[in-house]
C-alpha cells in the first residue's frame, strides 16, 4: 500500500505526518507501507521547516533530509491512499484529478473524527504551534493505524 500526505508547500504538516506516521509503522510492526508526502504549492527540494525538524526530532524522527515535492498526476496515480491536511488540498487534487476520488481524503475524515475537516497550518507562527500541530497529527495518524491493524 502506497499512502500519500498532502499539504501546501510540503515542509510543514505533510513532512511531519509522513515522519510520524513512518514512526508509527515502525513501532506497531507493520510492513508493506510505503509513505511519502507532497504538496500542492510546494517549491521542489525545499527542506522541512526547522521548527517541524525540532518538534519531531524531541520525538525521535528525524526529517532533517526531507525534501518538498510538487503534487503531480503521476504521484498521485502511484498512491492507494491520500490524506490531505484540509478540505481546500482535498478539494484542490479533486477538481483537478477527479478520476482519483476513491483515493482522496483529509487525515480527519480517514481517521473517522467528527468537526472541522482541517488540521491547523502553523507556518510562520512558533514552536507551540507546531508542537500542536504535530500532537494533533499523531493523534489522527493513531487512530488509523488502530483502523489499519483492525481490518
């Protein structure tokens, strides 16, 4: 299974998920996942942003080499499965990809939460946002590996 993160320029909230998430796998033992993230604004090769590196890096992930990649048709066709950050990425890849709806979701919505589809964009803002962000992430990304052990 190939599982795709998707946010706007793929240095903050998409390379912390791919890094959690890749994390997560690794602690429950799961195999056969390949994870890998984009974004739909993202400048190519960008690196992670350094409060995102700090944030994960207190949680033993390292994402100092992630470099950000622009959402393509090609990578979003080499995807099972693509959990956006907000309902505007999810709307965004199916206005111009309608073809893939059966693969598309936001990270809440895949997670089976209930509210506000998005989870919060801290660029530009301080570490505690990030650390916020990154908790709220993990959260989710939780919930889906419960759901993934689960089927």
């Amino acid at each position: 299974m190939n599982i795709l993160f998707v946010c706007t320029g793929n240095t903050c909230r998409s390379s912390m998920a791919e890094g959690i998430f890749r994390k997560l796998l690794e602690t429950n033992s799961m195999e056969n996942i390949n994870i890998s993230s984009a974004g739909i604004s993202a400048f190519e090769g960008d690196c992670a942003n350094g409060k995102a590196v700090d944030v994960l890096a207190e949680r033993g992930i390292d994402i100092t080499n992630h470099r950000a990649r622009q959402l393509t048709e090609e990578i979003i066709g080499q995807s099972d499965l693509i959990l956006t950050m907000t309902g505007g990425h999810k709307s965004v890849i199916l206005n111009a990809f309608p073809q893939y709806s059966d693969r598309v979701y936001t990270l809440k919505e895949y997670a089976q939460a209930e509210g506000n589809p998005d989870i919060a964009d801290p660029y530009g803002l301080g570490y505690n946002d990030y650390l916020r962000t990154a908790e709220e992430i993990e959260i989710y990304l939780k919930k889906i590996i419960d759901n993934i052990k689960t089927t």
